[in-house]
C-alpha cells in the first residue's frame, strides 16, 4: 500500500508541475521578458514550486 500512496503522490505532484508550467507558459511574452523568464527558467520555477 506505501507504494501505491507513494505512485499517487508523485502523480498528483506530476499533474501540479504541468499545471504550473502551462500557467507559466501562458503569460505574454513582454510579461516574460519583463520577469526574465525563458523556457529553461520556467521549467524551473515550476520544479520549485511543486517539488520544492
């Protein structure tokens, strides 16, 4: 059972990272500009966020 909690887990955090990422993805390009933030830095803030 810890497994299949663990699988669940990292399913829900997968789901949230794609989420944030897409929200991410989805902001203007002067927005980005303005925040500085490129494909590479936005995979990132959203590995943050989720995985901390």
């Amino acid at each position: 059972m810890k497994t299949l909690a663990s699988l669940a887990t990292a399913a829900r955090k997968r789901v949230a990272y794609r989420r944030t990422l897409a929200e991410l993805d989805g902001l203007s390009d002067k927005v980005k500009a303005d925040l500085d933030i490129d494909a590479a830095r936005a995979r990132q803030l959203a590995h943050d966020a989720i995985y901390g």
